[in-house]
C-alpha cells in the first residue's frame, strides 16, 4: 500500500518501468471506485446510444425488432418531411418562449423576496411554492385552468376587456399555454438557485458601492448581476435542457396539437415511438435532437461562459 | 446467462431496492394455493363505463369461485393498446384485452392472440341472437377474432330547454346538415361584447366522427373495400364525401355557429354540461353519464345522426371486443372466455346498456325486465339501437380494417384542424393527410404482409 | 426588525408587489385546493366557480375510492429514494476517482462521463425499454430505478466539491498510510456532505417528478407512482374536475409539507454546492 502513497514528485523522477508500473496500480485503486458508475453507464447510455443509431438504420415492428436495411433513407426523410422540419421550429419557439421569460421571472422574484422584511418567509414559501408540484401534477391543473369551456382563466381575463382566449385549441394560445405550465414549473426551483446566488454577494461590497453614490439600478447593473453571472449562466444550462427535453406538460396538455403547432421534437420522438411504432425514425429524430444539444451545450459553454464572471 | 449476469450486476448496484422487488414480484403469482386462476383484463373504461364494468368484474369474481379477473384501467384506448404493444410478450401482458375497434387488423397481424371462433367452436357456443351488424366488424374471413364487448354509435344530442328558448320544438330535432346549420344559428346565442355565450353545435375533432361520415355518405376510408376484400394498400378518404363533410364543419365554425372545444371529446361534453353548446355529436357510451349530469340543469334530448342530402346513411359499429391473448397458458385462456361469455350473457348486456349507454351485443337482452323498466323511462336510450338496426351493411358501413389506424385517425385529426383554423384548404389537408396514411400502411405492409 | 424603516412607502409598496406576485404565483395551487371541495356540478358550471359553496369533502373519499393514491405515493417514494441512495453511492466513488487519483486515460474517461449529459434520455429510452423488458423487470421497482442510478452530473458536482478539500489533508493522509477507502469514508465524505445534500435534493426531485419512463414500464395500477397515477385519474374522470383536483391536492400534501417543514435546508441544500458547479 505504501508504494501508492507517495508524493507526487517521486513519480516524474522513477525509472519508466517503475513509473508504468505505479501508474497500473493506480489504475486498479481507482477501478472499484470507477466501476458502478461505469457499468450503469455503458448499461443505459453507451449501448442504447448505440443501438439508438443502429436502429436509425432499420424499418422496425412494433416489438423493436430492426427488420429493413433502409441506409440513411430515414434521416433524408426528416429533412424532407413538412411535420419533422415544423417540429424542430416549434422547439426552438418553445425554448425561447420558456428560457427566457422564465429565467427573467425567476430574476425578478429572486430580487423581490431577497430583501429581509418581516414576513419574508412566508411570501417566499408561497413564490417557491411551484417547487413542489410535478409536470403531471401541474399539467393536470392546467388542463382546467386552460379548458376550453368552463376556463377561470379565460373568465378572469375577461374582466380586463381581453376576449375569449381559445387556450387550448388556437395554436399560438396553445403555445403560450404548454410555455407558461413549463414556466410555472421551473420558477420555484430556478428562485431558490438565484437567491442563494444574491444572498452569496458579500454585503462590504453593496455598501461601498452604495457610499460611492451609485442607486438600485446602478448596483444592479454593475455589482449585483455580475457577481451573479455564475448562477444565472447554471440557471441557463439548466433550462435549456429542461426545455428541450420537456414532455408531459405537453402530452398532457396538447398531444402535440392543434394542428401540431406544439409538436416539439421531444413528443415526436416519442409519437412516432410509442405510438405510429416506428422506432427507426423516431432513433433518426432522437439523434438529430443528441446533436443538436451536443452543439448548444458546447455553444453554450465557449461563448456565453466567457461572459460569465467568476470571483 | 447474459441476462442472469445483467441482471446480477444490476442488483447488486441496486442494493436495497431488490429486497423490495421480491415482495412486489409476490402478487404476481399465476394460480394461488387455492387452484384459483388469476387472470389480468386491461381495458379503456374510464368514469361510469369504468364503474360499470368494475361491477360486471365483481359479479363473474363473485360467481366464479375458482377465477379472479382482476380488471386494470390503461388509460384512453390509445394509451391501453400501445402499451400492449411494448408489453408484448412480458410477463406483465393480460390474458384478456379489451381492444378498440381500429385495433382489429394490428391485434390479427401480431399473431399474438386466439381467435375467439376457436372457443365458439370447442364450445358449440349459440350465437343465433347476436347483432349481425356488430359481428360483421370483428369477423374477417369468416372468422370471428374477437367477442364485442362494448358497441356503440355515434347520435346527436341536444339540450331540450335551449330548444324551447330559442323557439324550436324539442321533438323535432334536425334529421340533414342544411337543418343542423338553421337550427343551429337559432340556438347561438351572444353576449353583449358579441362573443358567443352558447354555440348552437359543436363536435370534438375525433377521427372517428370523419370515418362516421365518410360511411354515412358510402364512402370508403382505404382501398380494397375497406381492407376488407384484399389488404388495404391505399387511404382513399380524400374524396367529395370527405371535402363535403369538412366544408359543411367549416362553414359553421367559421360563421360562428359551431364551436371548436378542441380534440377531447370530454371537453366537448363538458361544454354541453354547462351550457355552452346546445346540440354535439358523440357517442351513445357518454349518454348515462350526461342525463344524470344535467337532471337539474336541463332535458337531453338524443337524434340520429344528421345525414347530407342524398346521403345512404347508417354508421360504423364502434366500440371495444374482447380479445384472449396467445401467450397465456390454456387455463387462463379457457378461464378468459369464461369471463367473455359471462360478458356477453344478455342479464350482464342488459346492465351494461343501463349503466352507459353502450347497446346490447344480443337481442335477447331487450327481453330482460331491467332494461325493458329503463328503455321506457329513458327513451333516449333506444336512438342507438334504432340507428344500429336501420343502417344497411355495405362496404363502407362494414368499417375498414388497416393496420396502422390509430396513426390514421390521428392524422385525420391534425388535418381537420388545419381545415377549422384556415391552414389549408379542406382538399389540400385531405389529400395531404390520405398520402401520409398511404405511406404509412405501404410501411406497415413491409413488415406485416405474407 | 433589522431593516431600517427609512422609507415606509417604499416598504409598502414591495408588500404589495409581494402579496400580488405570490398570490399570481400560487393561485393554480390555491385555485386546485379551492375546486376540490366543490361538488361535481360546480365545478362544472359556467362561469365557473371561484370558491365551493360550502365546505365539502366528499371529493377526497371519491378521489381515494377510485384511485390507490396511498399506494402511488409509496411507489414515487421507495423509487425516488432508491435513485437517491444509488446517485449517492455511485457519484460519491467516481467522483473521488477522477478528484484524488492520477491514472491512465482519466481526463478521457472523464469526457466520456460528460458526454452522458449530453445524451438526452429520450435517445436512449428506446433501448433502455427493451432492456428492462428483457430482464423481466416491467412494473417493477428495480425498473423504474435502474437507468438513473447514476449520473454524470452527480459525479461533476461531487468532483468540484472535493477539489476543494485541501491537498494537504491528501497527502498527509496518504503519509500517514491511511488508504483510499479509509481517506474517502473517514474525511471525504463527512466532508462533503453539504454537497451530498445537494445532489441528494435535486436527485429526488428529479426522480419523484418523472412521468415518461413510469407511464412506459407500468403496466399494473398497483404499481404506478404519483405522476402517471394522477394522469390516470384525470383520463378516467374528465368530467369530475373536483375528484381530480382533490387527488392532486393529496399527491401534493407531502411535497409541500416538506417545503414548509424543511424550506430552509432545502435552499440551503440547493446552494450550498450547485451554484459553484
């Protein structure tokens, strides 16, 4: 056990059959450390990727079995095909739509309930509060709050002069429905995150900032959302993928509809799978989407973490 | 051994949670120490149609004492039937499926299930009294598949009181499409700001309703009769009958006489419920489930439903069968038709009638006294029936049979939306959606076609 | 009251922006309490109803007649808790590997990890379904668990967390000749247990809010969990909106009686190591 232990300088000065010798053994201690989550790893997500590619390949039945050889003819087909071209444009709307303001929101309230009146914990407890609801939970309550006949909402609304908005059955309606569920659901979790990253700004640096003169808007713009960039730059990642990947609000919901105006790539994938039983095309459009969130993810970590100011 | 090894490894991360499985594996359990057989019956059957067959579930349970069927609700049709799908052939699979009608050319093509002709033969089983027309579905080259469990037909429904209001006599409902419009813009009523308080008609954008009317107008939905005399190649529904029908849904949404209450038929009758639509189309299942909803609000009145001018009429026998499932041993199977017969007994046909709404498989359940007390009390109840009884079976009324109709319908239904929200024209939407379908069942054919 | 009350006006004003705001946020949480005790009709009249006329609770001993919603929030807790343990478990090892040890191919082996966060799990739910399905394991606990028993974002957490402890502590454990095993369960992880908190909150999160892979591999109501549980419930009865919503209220219950309970630790779980990541 001892030779493992030694300084790392001692290393660089061995003799190279000496040096390979201690970089096995450290090979074999890291191993039990490295294998579970290797084998689950490779268990549900090397293989399946893999297969998932294979699969792009093949006409399949509906147990999954790879029947036709088809080539690449299923990947020419998406970008040929009206439905599959719309479903990447109503992702990008949908992700937009739900970054965005969510994160903005989130911003806002962060700032609202971070000031330390009394009483602060119970608005707090009631502005997180979506934190605890699920995408089924949530899309259930949607489901009355948006129903075409009997909407409060839509009733509510009324009362500010604004017409009978079709929620569910007007595609742009439709749309902001799924995004303000998607919206409401992220909201307590991406507060909490933000106002632990402000209650983490060192206070001397507020106050000194406060007797050099500067205002609220002006220590915001230059002390309080840089220091926060780290936070808000997780907050982003993480809704991203969370948009991407958002699901049940809209089978729930919408089913994709009207007339696929919320057929994001996601339940596509998914219809196509579980429901017209093609998994070779659904396996093309999911490894379109894998493409597509390797890009952003890299996009997302070269250029805007540039921006993002670390202490 | 892979999987033995798989499945090692894997419980071995999983640590406490296999300790877990060992008890929920338990109720798994084939045949009890008893010598009671236990079979599993996954239907669609939410809300009262669910309470009633829960209660036809505990009357065989009750009555049998060496079968349990223990009845597990899939969710919507679709839900339960692509769930079948993944399932098949797991441990977890049933012994008896209660399929949708479109489901019948999948269910035949999977091979996975015995046809039911096998035990009506075994059994000598009389089936002299059963509906013709409702056989006729589920038989295909003179084979019965499966047992028809729940048949119904779409009829019109209307609110008794808002005919009243708006003038219009309530015994006298719109019977073509040119009254349903005139009625209709009697019974629209508008708030001061113009927006419609009640819409005089309303549908939910259901695909079944287009098959409906492509039937009702003898209309085929694909080739080969329906898929009927010959494998379906083709999706034809993009003819007059279709462009016809979609123009006449369009003409009322856009004058602002229909409403659109979306895809969810029970958003459409929720809308009926509460007075914001004085006449819809929908099946005969939800009419106990409505009349018990509206019994201090106001009368429902039921109608056959409405033709075109010209138009043959008649309908589609829709609904659910029961399917026996192949993988199951011979016990269970022979315990699965056990409980279909006790289904289909007139006494069980009779109750379920009273309960929903859904007509009798048998005529020999008109003679049970409990359904003759409820008929008389209820007369909307006999409009299905009637409706059942007057349509002629042709081609198009026979229903068609094609693989991948889920798929089909639920293109139909974006179609019909593209036409209701001015996206494309009634033949551009149709010819797009037919082509699509086309597509479809030729992918279908590779895989399934011997 | 630490604030000083400088401006009293400025104060009230953010009382009121408070009051609305939470009132906006919380109001289809409100609005759900509110529906179900109403009685069926009124919950389906229009104009619809903003408050029951009186106080009812037959929504809730319908909404448990029709649905084993006891059952479904064990089901959501024994999984939920056994991708916790797992996540734990898993992450906590690798991490340490890829923090504390020096071995071949560990910057490309820990890509490798990465780039699972980057396979989205709707790419690779295909398979995964065969897989549980041909072990057996549909409707099953371990089914429901196994593909998220580890993930790459918990071992990057922890890994960041513990580049933190010194180097020191490090080295002169290993001089002392006390090894890994013993360094890593006697100072890492007592250590690093803010960071375990974090994983340990989002973990479950995740895993109880999870619908598409339990509305995939459950075929049996009895073992369903909270999210298809309660979709379920509304597919059966869409027309009795008080019944669902009361079920939605009782699936709720334990989420939000946690927050209260433990909203502060759980925002200080939350930040304690997430931010840095």
């Amino acid at each position: 056990m001892k030779a493992v232990v030694q300084p790392t300088e001692t290393v660089t000065r061995m003799r190279p059959k000496a040096r390979w010798r201690k970089r096995i053994q450290e090979l074999l201690t890291a191993t039990p450390f490295l294998v579970p989550s290797l084998f689950l790893f490779v268990l549900f997500f090397f293989y399946p990727l893999g297969k998932t590619i294979y699969l792009s390949f093949y006409l399949t039945n509906a147990k999954g079995v790879a029947k036709h050889y088809v080539g690449g003819s299923q990947y020419g087909e998406l970008f040929t095909s009206a439905d599959f071209l719309n479903s990447l444009w109503t992702t990008v709307v949908f992700v937009f739509l739900t970054v965005v303001p969510g994160i903005l929101l989130a911003l806002l309230l962060a700032l609202l309930v971070e000031k330390p009146l009394r009483g602060m914990a119970f608005f707090r407890t009631l502005i997180v509060s979506p934190v605890t609801v699920s995408v089924a939970t949530a899309s259930t309550i949607g489901l009355l709050l948006f129903n075409p006949s009997i909407s409060i909402l839509t009733h509510g609304l009324s009362f500010f002069g604004v017409q009978d908005i079709a929620w569910l059955t007007d595609p742009f309606w439709a749309m902001i429905a799924v995004s303000l569920v998607t919206i409401w659901l992220g909201v307590g979790f991406h507060t909490i995150l933000l106002l632990g990253g402000l209650q983490a700004i060192p206070t001397e640096l507020l106050e000194s900032a406060t007797i050099d003169g500067a205002g609220y808007g002006k220590r915001l713009r230059h002390v309080v959302l840089p220091l926060l960039s780290p936070t808000l730059f997780f907050v982003l990642v993480v809704s991203v993928i969370g948009a991407f990947q958002s699901f049940g609000q809209i089978n729930i919901l919408t089913q994709g509809g009207p007339s696929r105006s919320t057929h994001v790539l996601v339940y596509s994938i998914y219809r196509d799978a579980f429901f017209n039983f093609q998994f070779g095309s659904a396996s093309a459009q999911a490894i379109v989407l894998f493409v597509i969130l390797l890009l952003l993810t890299i996009l997302q970590f070269t250029v805007v973490e540039r921006k993002v100011h670390y202490q | 051994m892979k999987k033995v090894l798989l499945s090692g490894l894997l419980a071995l991360t999983l640590g406490a949670t296999t300790v877990l499985a060992g008890c929920s594996n338990s109720e798994e359990a084939t045949t009890n120490e008893n010598g009671v057989i236990e079979i599993t019956l996954w239907h669609a059957m939410g809300g009262g149609p669910g309470k009633g067959l829960d209660a036809i579930v505990q009357a065989f349970n009750d009555s049998h004492d060496k079968i349990k069927v223990n009845s597990v609700y899939q969710g919507s049709y679709d839900d339960e039937f692509n769930k079948y799908k993944t399932a098949e052939g797991s441990d977890t699979a049933p012994a008896i499926m209660q399929v949708y009608d479109i489901g019948t050319r999948f269910m035949i093509d999977s091979e996975a299930t015995v046809p039911v002709q096998k035990f009506v033969d075994a059994d000598k089983y009389d089936m002299s009294d059963f509906e013709p027309n409702i056989l006729n579905y589920y038989k295909m080259d003179g084979q019965l598949y499966s047992l028809p469990f729940n048949s119904s037909n779409p009829i019109l429904y209307f609110n008794k009181t808002a005919f009243q209001e708006a003038g219009l006599d309530p015994n006298k409902p719109p019977k073509t499409w040119a009254e349903v419009e005139e009625y209709a813009q009697k019974l629209t009523k508008k708030g001061a700001d113009g927006k419609p308080e009640r819409y005089g008609m309303s549908m939910a954008i259901y695909g079944w309703f287009f098959e409906q009317y492509m039937a009702n107008q003898g209309g085929l939905y694909a080739n080969n009769g329906n898929g009927r005399k010959e494998r379906a190649t083709e999706a034809v529904f993009n003819k007059t009958e279709g462009t016809k029908f979609l123009d006449w849904w369009k003409k009322g949404v856009d004058a602002g006489y229909m409403g659109n209450f979306g895809r969810k038929t029970a958003d459409t009758q929720a809308a009926f419920s509460a007075g914001k639509t004085a006449m819809f189309i929908d099946s005969t299942a939800v009419l106990r489930g409505l009349v018990d909803g509206a019994k201090d609000k106001f009368e429902v009145g039921t109608a056959e439903l409405p033709k075109t001018e010209g138009a043959a009429g008649g309908v589609i026998i829709g609904g659910g069968s029961m399917w026996i499932m192949k993988d199951q041993p011979d016990a269970k199977q022979k315990a699965a038709w056990e409980f279909i017969k006790f289904v289909a007994e007139p006494k069980t046909q009779a109750t379920w009638h009273t309960a929903t709404g859904y007509f009798p498989i048998r005529t020999k359940a008109y003679e049970v006294q409990e359904l003759k007390d409820f008929d008389a009390k209820y007369p909307q109840f006999q409009t299905a029936v009637s409706q059942l009884h007057n349509t002629k079976l042709t081609e198009a009324t026979s229903g068609a049979v094609i693989g991948v109709f889920p798929e089909a319908r639920a293109t139909v239904e974006t179609a019909i939306e593209d036409v209701l929200l001015g996206k494309k024209t009634t033949q551009q939407s149709l010819d797009d959606a037919s082509k699509k379908v086309t597509d479809a069942i030729g992918k279908y054919n590779q895989l399934y076609k011997k | 009251m630490s604030t000083p009350r400088r401006f009293p006006i400025r104060t009230s004003l953010h009382y009121l922006l408070l009051t609305v705001v939470s009132l906006i946020i919380a109001f289809p949480l409100l609005f759900a309490i509110s529906t179900s005790f109403m009685t069926p009709s009124e919950s389906l009249s229009s104009p619809p109803n903003l408050f029951p006329s009186h106080f009812n609770l037959n929504s809730y001993h319908d909404a448990l007649a029709v649905a084993p919603l006891g059952k479904f929030l064990l089901n959501s807790l024994i999984v939920s808790l056994a991708i916790v343990a797992g996540q734990l478990f898993t992450s906590a090892l690798s991490a340490y590997a890829f923090a504390f040890l020096r071995f071949p191919g560990r910057n490309l082996l820990f890509y490798l990890f990465l780039t699972t966060m980057m396979i989205p799990w709707e790419v690779t739910l295909i398979p995964n379904y065969f897989t549980i399905k041909e072990l057996g394991w549909l409707s099953t606990y371990q089914g429901l668990a196994a593909p998220f028993l580890a993930t790459a974002f918990g071992t990057f957490l922890l890994r960041q967390f513990y580049m933190q402890i010194p180097r020191d502590l490090y080295e002169a454990a290993m001089l002392d000749g006390c090894g890994h095993w013993r360094f890593f369960l006697t100072v890492v992880v007592p250590l690093s247990r803010p960071a375990l908190g974090t994983l340990s909150v989002y973990a479950f999160i995740q895993a109880w809010n999870m619908y598409l892979w339990p509305l995939l591999i459950t075929n049996k109501t009895s073992m369903r969990t909270v999210q298809v549980g309660i979709s379920m419930l509304q597919n059966e009865e869409q027309l009795a909106w008080n019944l669902v919503m009361a079920g939605v209220v009782l699936v709720l219950l334990p989420t939000v009686i946690m927050l209260i309970v433990g909203q502060k630790q759980l925002v200080k779980g939350l930040l304690s190591g997430a931010v840095k990541g």
